[in-house]
C-alpha cells in the first residue's frame, strides 16, 4: 500500500531550498566574510588559505582595481593610487576627514556634493566605490564557496556609526550587487558569535577595538533577547593611530622630518604595525629604517615603550567606558563577562587596562578577527529563513538622540539616545499662528536642548494645511529607525489628512569628535540649556500672548469693554512687550500671568458673544437632540 505524505494546510511538501547568506565584516585594515557551512559559521579563506583580507585597493591606469593582498604590497611604490584605511571616510565630508586624520598619502578632491573623491591615477574616487570593490571581492568568496548567487547579506557596522555612515555603507553593497539583509552593529554581531543568549544570561560588556574605530556596548542576554542596553565610542580610534604614534617615534628617533616622502611613510607605518604585531609574543622588536639619503637607523622597541606610546590612546577608549555604564544605569560589579573583539586585543596592555577597569574576566575564546563575521553570518543565516525555529531577538539602540525644532528655536526630543530599535514614535504638534497652511518640519540629532547647538539632518514642508485658529490644527510626526539605523520622518494633518516625509540622507555624518562633544556638552551645559530652554519657551508664549491680545481688542475692544477694563489690559500688555526680550524667564512669566488675569473677564465675555452669535436665529429644542 502506498504512503502519502501528510503536511499541515500551506505547508509545502517539498523541503524548503536554504538561501545562500553571508556575514561581513567590513573592516578599517580587514575584512572577512563569512557563512554557515555544515551548521557552523565559518570564515571563507581565498586561494591560499587568508581569511583576512586587507581593507586596501589599488587604482591603475586601464585596468581594473587590484584589492587586498597585492594592492597592500604595492602600497610603498605607489602610495598615492593605493587606498586604505577608507572606512574612516565613509559619510563624512572633506573637512571632516581633514581634522581626523593627520598626514593623509593620498589626495582628496572636494565636489558640489560635499561628498569628497580621492584622486587616483584611474579616476577620481569616494570612500563608498573604494568600498564596493572590497565588497566585490568577499562577495565573490561567498558565491564560489557556496556555489551559485548570493542571496543576501549582513554588514556589519561600529555601533556608534551615524545615519550618514550606515547609508554609505548600504550605498557601497549597492554599489557591490549585495542584497543587505541587515546592517548590524559590530558588538551585537560578536556577541551572537559568543552565543551568549545560551551559556549566560546577565550583563555583558562587548569591548571591540578595530583597526580604526572603538565600540564599546553593554547587552543583557535573556532567553534568547539580546537587548543592547547603551553604547559609546570612537569612530576614528584604533590600531592605525597606534601605528602612528609609533611612526612618529620612529621619524623622531631616526632623526627624519614629518614632511618626508608618501613612499617613505608608507614604508614606515608598515615596519610599526609590524614592531606593534610582534610585541604580543616577544619582549622587544629590532628596527632597521632606511633613511631618504640611503643610511639605515637601527633601534630597538620594547614593550615598555610601546605601552608609553599607546597608553594615552588605550586610556581614550575607557573614557567611553565609563559614560556608557552611566547611559546603561549600571555599575562595573554588574557586568559578569568583557568580550573581547578586534585585532588591537591581542595587544597584551590592552587586555591588561580594560581587565584592571571592568575587574572581571575576559572572553578571548573565539579568534578577535573573526568574531564579528562568524555573528553576522548566524544572523544572516536567520534573516535568510534557513533558521525558522530560531528564535533569537536583537535589539540595537541608536548612540544620539533624534528630534524636531519648535518654535523659539528649541529641540523637542522624540526618540532619546540609546533606544532599542526598530523603533517607530509619534507625536503631535499644532500651528503657532491663526490661518496657517503650512508647516516648516526640522529633523535634528543631538542631546541639547537648542537647534543651534545641535545637528541638522533634514528640512522638509508640509502644505495644504486647512486654514484654522492657532493651536487647533492637529499635525502628526512619525520617526521611524529601522533595524539598519536608518531614519525616515513623515508629518500628517489628521483632520484633512494632507501628508509629507523624507528619509533621511544627510551626505556626510558627524565626526567622532562631534559626537563626543555633543554629549560632553550636554552634560556641561545642563543647567544652562535649561535656563535657555525656559526663557525661549516664555518668548514664544509672550510673542503669542501679545498676538492674541492685539487682535482681540482690536475686533471687541470697543464693544466688550469699558475705559478702565481696556486701560489695564492695555498696561499689561505693554509690560509684556517691554519684557518679552529680557534674559529673566521669570519676569516674562509673571508679566505673562497678569496680562492673563486682567483679560480673564474680557476672554470671558468674548466667548460669551460669540456662543450668542452662533445661536442667533435658532431654537434651543434644535440642539437638544
């Protein structure tokens, strides 16, 4: 007798075909990919068994870009064409990345756009192309491990990358023919390398210091829910400015000038990443530089010295540290386990710093290279549906607040740092002024409290609101972030329904230094933001006040009052006029609270007249129904 396969209504009968995916980690000196082979995430190594690939691209002129391992080695010949280190260019604008990265070798080219192009000999270039043909080369990896197109992947980002980072990014897997999946922190993708939802709920802090940039992040783990409780960090801090102060050290000791050759710099910085390399196995490091006139200088770098070279720069990542343990509203005791992520890690003085301010262990199981990848490929993984029992949750937050201009100038938050996402909130706001049609809505991102002090991302216009009385416009404004960071805004007036939005696509994102000084600003200008604050919020009141009043005693003055009714609202309201630009909010109160008071009966009596003007010709049994 034969057998019939039973399956549940909508089930298919046939097993389901697994998605090719991929997890990448996109990084300032290295990449990797990664993907799920024989239920294990796993690096895919190229031809000669390297599961890192150099973060470098060398342009040629008529041929395709050389990337990767070559494109490193030929950097001391041709350092002007060969480009490294570009993540720390993504989304940032020109003079951004002036301020932030000292001793460029190459050569930038500003456009209309604000986007800058690196000149090379092929064509001129931004980050985000230089990027993409990294990308195209892990993709490649993917595919021919896998055997046939990928179907997506995960990307992996600092934590404390902005909207305009996260969107140079996306822009580049575009550019690559990669599907992204999801862009994920970094932190959160090493700790699902860690599976640490299954070994151990708690309080985790995932430590990741890369090539150029620093996270730091605090994640509770329970019953599968990796929920990121706060971050902080560096977007151009790590391993390359450890190798520049060892550079410099040795221009110094070597009796070089700083204005030496781009060839000669490059061989530099190259025998310092090596010296800094070597020292987490040995004591001691033999240099032997070569200088431009064709003399060699020999020395020697110990690890004492490297530890006087780098302490300063170890010492600016536990800065973060600790205001992210204030931002989580936890203490050190709290956290159970460090995880320890990044090449830089390995750095014996490291460990030892961060080991000495957490004072409690750190995880160092999996390879700090690949850590990140072998998270964002199990991520991926899911995302593909290859996983359907999974049911593991990640909850990112966004590293600085997001908000709107109100009148006056201030910043209204509506969603607050360190918030899980995705995320989506709304709120409602009204028109200021009687008969207005249209609404001016000003996305911002920071922490103070007035528009000047913060970032501006966008500006767009809703119209065709219906003309009404100040204050009974209804006006809705939805932010959403996306489980990739990204932000979208729409504006709608909910009695006519007329709508507007934007997503946000700024050309350039904050510098590192930026970001730090809006949150150290926040907490240094508290007080005054807030006496700024009151006093804009009592300008604005008094500006609507004498507005209101002006034109009620122009229309029912006469009508309503009688000589000395007027002449004391009068008074009052000239008192408010005269105060409403002084710097005491308290003033402006108080003269605002007795223009109310004398105009009390007058608003009475105007309200009055006007329920007799619209009952006028009517019956009362037409409303009692």
């Amino acid at each position: 007798m034969a057998l019939l396969q039973i399956s549940e209504p909508g089930e298919s009968q046939q097993q389901t075909q697994q998605r090719r995916a991929a997890g990448i980690d996109l990084g300032t000196t290295n990449s990797l990919v990664a993907t799920m082979l024989n239920g294990a995430a796993q690096t895919i190594p190229d031809r000669q068994g390297r599961y890192l690939l150099p973060s470098v691209v060398r342009y040629t002129s008529g041929d395709a870009p050389i990337v990767g391992h070559d494109a490193k080695d030929s950097a001391f010949e041709d350092p002007l064409n060969t480009l490294a280190s570009v993540k720390r260019f993504m989304g940032r604008g020109l003079a951004d990345i002036q301020k932030a990265v000292k001793n460029l070798p190459c050569e930038f080219v500003n456009t209309d756009s604000g986007i800058p192009r690196i000149h090379t000999v092929a064509k001129d270039v931004s980050a985000v192309e230089v990027s993409a043909e990294i990308l195209k080369v892990l993709k490649g990896r993917a595919e021919k491990c896998l055997g046939g197109d990928l179907y997506g992947a995960v990307i992996t980002v600092p934590a404390y990358f902005d909207d305009a980072q996260r969107q140079a990014t996306k822009d580049a897997a575009r550019l690559a023919g990669i599907r992204v999946l999801r862009l994920l922190n970094e932190p959160t993708a090493a700790a699902v390398a860690y599976g640490l939802d299954h070994k151990a709920e708690g309080v985790h802090a995932v430590y990741d210091l890369g090539g150029g940039t620093f996270d730091i992040s605090i994640l509770r783990f329970s019953k599968g829910v990796f929920e990121v409780l706060a971050t902080a960090g560096d977007t151009a801090l790590g391993g390359d400015d450890m190798d520049k102060s060892i550079a410099e050290w040795i221009i110094q000791e070597a009796g070089l000038s700083y204005d030496i050759s781009p060839k000669i710099l490059r061989r530099i910085m190259h025998d310092a990443t090596k010296a800094k390399e070597a020292l987490t196995d040995t004591d001691s490091v033999a240099l032997d530089i070569q200088r431009p006139d064709g003399t060699h200088w020999h020395g020697t770098l110990t690890t004492e010295k490297l530890g006087e070279l780098i302490d300063p720069l170890i010492k600016k990542t536990l800065m973060p540290c600790q205001r992210v343990l204030a931002d989580a509203a936890i203490s050190k005791e709290d956290i159970k386990d460090v995880v320890m992520v990044g090449g830089v890690t390995r750095i014996p003085r490291v460990r030892e710093l961060v080991s000495h301010f957490f004072d409690c262990r750190l995880l160092e199981g999996i390879d700090p290279d690949k850590a990140v990848a072998i998270g964002a490929a199990i991520q991926a993984d899911i995302l593909a549906g290859n996983r359907p029992d999974n049911e593991m949750l990640l909850l990112d937050v966004i590293p600085l607040s997001l908000g709107i201009e109100t009148m006056g100038g201030l910043v209204e938050k509506i969603i607050p740092r360190n918030t899980s996402i995705p995320i989506l909130k709304t709120q409602e706001f009204t028109t200021y002024k009687d008969g207005q049609t249209a609404m001016m809505i000003h996305v911002v991102q920071g922490e103070r409290e007035l528009v000047t002090d913060c970032r501006s991302l966008a500006r767009f216009e809703l119209r065709g609101i219906p003309a009404m009385t100040a204050g009974v416009a209804r006006i809705q404004v939805t932010y959403q972030v996306d489980a990739d960071g990204l932000l979208s805004v729409s504006a709608r007036e909910l009695t006519s329904g007329v709508e507007s939005s934007i997503e946000i696509k700024p050309s350039y994102g904050l510098t590192d230094l930026e970001i730090e000084r809006m949150l150290r600003d926040s907490l240094s200008y508290a007080q005054d933001d807030i006496d700024s604050r009151q006093l804009r919020e009592q300008q604005v009141e008094a500006v609507r006040i004498i507005e209101a009043v002006t034109a009620a005693l122009a229309e029912d003055g006469a009508g309503l009052l009688d000589e000395q009714q007027r002449r004391d609202i009068e008074i009052a309201l000239d008192v408010v006029k005269k105060v409403q630009q002084d710097k005491d909010h308290r003033a402006i109160k108080r003269a605002i609270e007795k223009l109310e008071r004398v105009s009390a009966d007058f608003a009475a009596h105007r309200m009055n007249a006007a329920i007799k003007r619209a009952l006028a010709g009517h019956k009362l049994e037409e409303f009692s129904n």
